[in-house]
C-alpha cells in the first residue's frame, strides 16, 4: 500500500496518477474528496483530513508500505517551525508506530549550507526530523519550479510582465512539477533502497529571469519583460495580501539566499537532470493558459 497526501495538489496529483498507472494499490489523505478528479476517487481508498493530524495520519498508515509527504503551504502559520516540522511530528510518530518503511518528501536545495534561507531552512529541518525516526527517507532537493509562472499568468496575459526579488540576470536551475512526480513515484514503487539520502532533481538548465522572459515571449508570440521587485517590497507585498510575518520574512529569507547563489551549489548530473525544459513546458502548459 502507498498512501499520497495532498492527492488534490499540482505535485501530488500528479504522484497519485502516475503511482495508480503501475496497479499498485493507493490510499490517499484528503481535507476535501470532492476535489479528486472521478476517475481517481474511483480507484484510490480515502482518508479524510488533514495529514498533519495525529488521528487522520495513524488510520492512513497501518498497512502502508510507502508514504508521499508533502506539507502544504501554510501562509498564516505563526512560525516556520510550525509550518513544517510541527505539522509532520505526528505523521513522524506514526511512521514508527505503523512501521512504514520508506517515506519520499517533497524538500528543497541547501543541504550543508551554513545560510538562513527560510522556508528552505524550516524545510531541511523537517527532512532531519524525519531521518530521526529511522525510516528510509529521500528528500526531493527541489529548486523553484516552473509551474510557479502560473501564479502570474494574469499579469503575463493582461501585462505582459512577470516579477520576482530575483535578479533578473541570476541564472537558476528550474523544474518541472511533472518531473518531480515521475522520480517520486519512481522512488515509491522501488522498494531496493533503504536508508537516508537527498535527491536533487534540477532540470535540464539554468535560466535567468530575463532568459524567461525571452523564452515566454517567444512562445506565446507576444513581449513579456522581467521586473524585478526589491526583496523588502517583496515581503510587505506578502504582509498585505494576508500572510503571517513569520511566512512572509521565512519567504524573504529564502529568496535572498537563492539570490545569493543557494540553489547553484548543487552540481547538475544525469541522475540529477530531469527532461522538461523550460520553453518545453511553456508550450505545454503556460500557453494553454494564458492564450487559451
């Protein structure tokens, strides 16, 4: 039995599908079943709730071999601890108690660097929280993915413009959220590793900003310039749109830390570079949306 969280989710649906493809049997925690697609509810056994309840966690993982972890995005959380390693300590204590054997979580790049990046701190503390139990582990070392764009599809559409505190010339690795699920289900249907370990999942090439701009111009027949908003605008953006200050400065702190080069550390290998490439995945699935 593999259990998926976030089954309703850009990464975890995509897990769920791709897991189901193989016949392997899938359980698969949800606040909201209404939201998965029919053709999934049909073939996946439900728990109901949140994964970060100790009840809803303990019923979801007897039996189960293998667990996707993925801790949702939390902009009101009073801090980051919080957000991550408090929400996953009762999935940790039923890891133990139901005795699952390997575990594939969703992390970020930073292993071994001595910065205070944020959210990617609060996550590479869940990961160590995790190993601690004594289960398999591999964390997911992800950079920012391209699917994130869509977040700015309205500005892209009706602007064209997209932002960040990044600066525009700062070439970073991206990937795809449809890369991320086919090596996590990988990892879930592979029961031959044991033990702890990261795997860094980059992409095909390291993009700037400004070579994003570029490339989207290009695909959607269109101009779309790059503006960069200064980290501090940034984080009172955030602030005013409803999020903690805790979210907002971890936000902040991680932006400036990949704009310092966090995300760069990590040598790309064959192991570590997945196909979707950028104007790839701008054909495939920004396109759609912001012509469609």
């Amino acid at each position: 039995m593999i259990v998926i969280t976030t089954p309703t989710g850009t990464i975890g649906r995509q897990v769920v599908e791709r897991v189901l493809d193989s016949g392997e049997p899938v359980r698969v925690i949800v606040r909201e079943p209404s939201r998965l697609a029919p053709h999934i509810r049909e073939r996946v056994e439900v728990v109901q709730g949140s994964h970060g309840d100790a009840d809803v966690v303990d019923r979801a993982f007897t039996g189960a071999d293998a667990v996707f972890w993925l801790v949702p995005p939390d902009r009101h959380a009073t801090s980051l601890e919080a957000a991550y390693a408090g929400f996953t300590r009762p999935a940790c204590e039923a890891f133990q108690r139901r005795g699952v054997r390997r575990v594939v979580g969703v992390s970020a790049l930073g292993r071994g660097m001595n910065v205070n990046a944020g959210l990617v701190s609060a996550s590479l503390a869940m990961d160590d929280l995790i190993a601690s139990t004594g289960v398999s582990y591999r964390a997911l070392a992800l950079p920012s993915f391209m699917d994130n764009v869509l977040r700015q599809a309205e500005a892209i559409r009706s602007q064209g413009v997209f932002s960040s505190p990044i600066s525009g010339d700062r070439k970073l690795p991206t990937c795809a959220t449809r890369d991320i699920a086919a090596v996590a289900a990988r990892l879930l249907l592979d029961a031959s590793w044991s033990g702890v370990d990261t795997v860094p999942v980059l992409g095909p090439e390291d993009l700037s900003h400004e070579d994003m701009a570029r490339i989207m111009s290009q695909v959607l027949g269109k101009p779309v310039r790059f503006q960069h908003v200064p980290a501090e605008a940034f984080r009172a953006g955030l602030i005013a749109s409803g999020a903690s200050e805790a979210i907002a400065q971890g936000m902040f702190d991680m932006m400036v830390a990949k704009n310092e080069g966090l995300d760069n550390a990590e040598p790309r290998t064959p192991q570590s570079t997945t196909p979707t490439t950028f104007r790839q995945w701008c054909e495939d699935v920004l396109k759609p949306v912001v012509l469609g």
